[in-house]
C-alpha cells in the first residue's frame, strides 16, 4: 500500500509520501514514490504515486527518457519543456495509457492489478502553481481553493485530521506539521504505510525547491510529534465532556 | 454507507451504530442498525448490521420470526431459546445463508450487492460475555482482550481514535465517549454516515440493557462534543512541534 497527500495554499504547496511497497506480507521494499523535476528559477514539477509499482516506475522512466532529445538538450514536449502544468498533466495521463496498454493485459491476465495513480503539482515561470489528482484511467481533476488538498493510497485513517486543519489560508508550516500527524495516524492503522517519509514544501512564486526532507525510523522529530499527538489525544480525551446516561 | 462498532472490555460491551441507508445520493432514509433481543435477567443480545438493507432486513424479521412457535412459548432453537452465544452467531449465520441464497443472484444478475455483515455480542445466564463479527459468507471471528472491538461499514475515518484509547482495561464510560468521537470523525469525512447514533453499554452480568440512548440531530451533548473535539484537536494541534527544516 500507499499513502500521498499533498495541498495547495496562498503560500504554496505541501507534498509528502511513504516509501513502503508490499506485494503480499513477505515482500517489502522501500521506494521513494516523490520524483522532483526541477530547473531552479523556472520551473518545479514534484510527482508522488501509488498503485502498481512496476507501473509507476516505467511511467516515470518514461517520462525521465524523454525529458530531453539524444543531443541531451531540453525537449519541448518533455516535462521539462512543456508551457504549462496542464501539458504536463496530460503527458503524464498519456504516459500511463501508454505504459497500461503495453503491460496491462499480461497483468489483468494473471488478477494483478496494474493502475496505478499519481498527484501532480508544481508552477512553470509566468504561470501559477497548480495541483492535479491524475486518475488510473490517465484523466485528472485539478485542486481549488474550496477542494485544496489530494490523497492517494490509503487515504481514509489520515483524512479526518486534515479536513479539520488545511484550509486555503493555512500556513506552509501548518499544513507541513498536519500531513506528518495525518501519517502518524495512517501508519498506526495500516502496516502497509511506512517510513521514512519525504516530505517537501514548495514556497509559491520562487520556483526551486528549498524546504525537503526524509523522516526515517531514527528522525528525532517524526519520533516526538508521534508521542506528542499520542499523549495529547489523550489528554484531550480525557477532558472531553462524558455521556450523559438517561 | 453504514458505521457501527463494537467494542468488549472488563466492565462490559459498547455498541453503537448509525442510521444513514442511501441507494445513491438522492434515496437516502433512516433506518436503525441495531437490534435488541432481551430476557430480563436472563439474556441480552444486540445485533449491529450493515451492507444491503433488505438483505439486513431480511435476516432481522427471519430471527424475530423463529424466536417464538406458533403458542407464543420461546422457540429453543430461536434468538431467545438457544443456550449460548456461539450457537446464537451461528443461528445468524445460517439465516443470512439462507437470505442470500434466496435474493442473492437475482441481486447479482443486476450488479447490486447483496452481502451484509454483523456484529453480535451480549450475555447468557450462566456464560461469558461474548462479541463476535459475522462475515457476509456467514462464519465469523470473536474479539479477544487483544482485539477487543469489530467495525463495520466505513471504518476506516474513525479507527485511529479507537486504537489510540480502546483497551481491555478502558472504562464503559470512556469506550463510550471514544465511540461517539470516532462517529464525529467518520461523519465528517463521509456524508452517507448520519445521524441518529443509536448507542447501548451493557454491564458485565447484569443480563440486562441499563444504558442506551439516541442521538439525534437536535442532541445537546453531541454536539457539544463535536465542538468539544474539534476546537481540542486544532488547539493541541498548535501546540505541536514544529517541523524543523534543514
């Protein structure tokens, strides 16, 4: 399993992952599932994806290979020399059909699933951030002020937390501290989800990234915001007004 | 959708169940998930269902239907009759079988759904208290002191709360409270789970129900813990640490 969440606000967008990858209990591996394209001044691109693994590789392969033409300059119709957001979203769409009509069959063939899902967000010079949910089929829905963050993978066990917090006009330091609290919560319920995380925060309008980090199993702060929320649900709780019995 | 959720402890067992049915966004109705079969003083069952209505619907009046003979005297091999809490899961069983191999493939024919599942617990003179959660296949597991609680339906948006405080050692009172947060959470999150809340804590060998209430739109208390919480989890959650950037 999974778990990606990332969020748009006035001062930028938040993006984080897990790194854990399963086929069945006996097979786990660590797999950072954010790729960064990235030309500082003009351009940041951060991807995070979920589903099949093999999928999500070879549709970011793909779209590495073809960033730029066999002289290693830049192609215009690659990630890297695409206008606009919405041309990337749609090249990553159609990277997936692409991918999916090769190796889908052999894999429906045999009950394993191939879709695979991906979050798109970034800001192109001259343009404004956006942020895309890219759906298996390769369509995608774009994020708005009222509708500001997307999950993929197992989303259910962090979503409470973040529908309370994240709003539009949530600080980048907010949202960052409410997506790690929204993973403690998923990681306690779901085995499948597991460190490290990478966690990235893009500051609107400076198109390069400067705020990244990975939480391993040793971060010193993954561990004391893990206990933090841990002793203050409880201590909350045990403030909150009890049932009154008829 | 449906949420319900039942947890066992030292003192006793807690159920509570929503009352949100919807075919589709614009059929939705309210309907009870919980039902209680009482002997004063003798037994207490409650069964908490979710999944297809009539199918649900079905397996309730079946088990009413053949909780009596003909004369009006308790059927032994009823709801009522039967002499312990293992051979009352598997009474529920066969019935949903029997419901299923009723509608089930005209239901199937259509594409809709005809599974249902069950939480069943409560207490027979003489035995243990028991809680058990029936698959739609109609076999079923029984909660340990490790795994005290079984939910069904949307479970997922209230799971973490109830890991976080649930234990064979909690009080009633506050596995009550802890259920009633995590209906909050999931209602937040998913609009086909709704109000009213029914809500029963029975006490361990009393052999019958003392605690149960409905918690209907207009109920002060809920609401006060909706606020309660929300309002706590932003002010602890400002209190948190900081994510220190590199």
């Amino acid at each position: 399993m999974t778990y990606c969440v990332a969020a748009l606000t006035q001062q930028g967008m938040v993006f984080a992952s897990d790194s854990r990858s399963n086929a069945g209990v006996d097979q786990v591996g660590v797999f950072s599932k954010m790729t960064l394209f990235e030309i500082p001044g003009e351009r940041v691109i951060v991807l995070l994806c979920s589903g099949n693994l093999a999928s999500t590789q070879s549709v970011v392969s793909l779209l590495k290979l073809h960033m730029k033409d066999s002289f290693g300059a830049i192609n215009s119709e690659g990630m890297l020399g695409l206008k606009s957001l919405y041309d990337v979203a749609t090249l990553v769409g159609q990277t997936m059909r692409e991918v999916m009509s090769r190796d889908g069959p052999s894999l429906v063939q045999q009950n394993v699933d191939p879709n695979c899902s991906f979050i798109l967000g970034g800001q192109i010079q001259g343009k404004s951030q956006r942020l895309f949910l890219i759906y298996p089929q390769g369509n995608f829905i774009e994020c708005s002020q009222e509708t500001n963050f997307f999950q993929i993978g197992e989303t259910k066990y962090g979503k409470p937390m973040i529908d309370r917090v994240v709003r539009y006009n949530t600080s980048l330091r907010d949202v960052a501290k409410c997506l790690l609290v929204s993973f403690n919560s998923t990681m306690r319920s779901n085995l499948s989800v597991g460190l490290p995380i990478d966690l990235l925060a893009y500051e609107n309008d400076t198109f390069q990234v400067r705020l990244r980090r990975r939480f391993t199993e040793e971060d010193p702060y993954f561990s004391e915001i893990s206990q933090f929320w841990s002793a203050a649900l409880r201590r909350v709780f045990s403030e909150a007004p009890d049932v009154p019995w008829l």
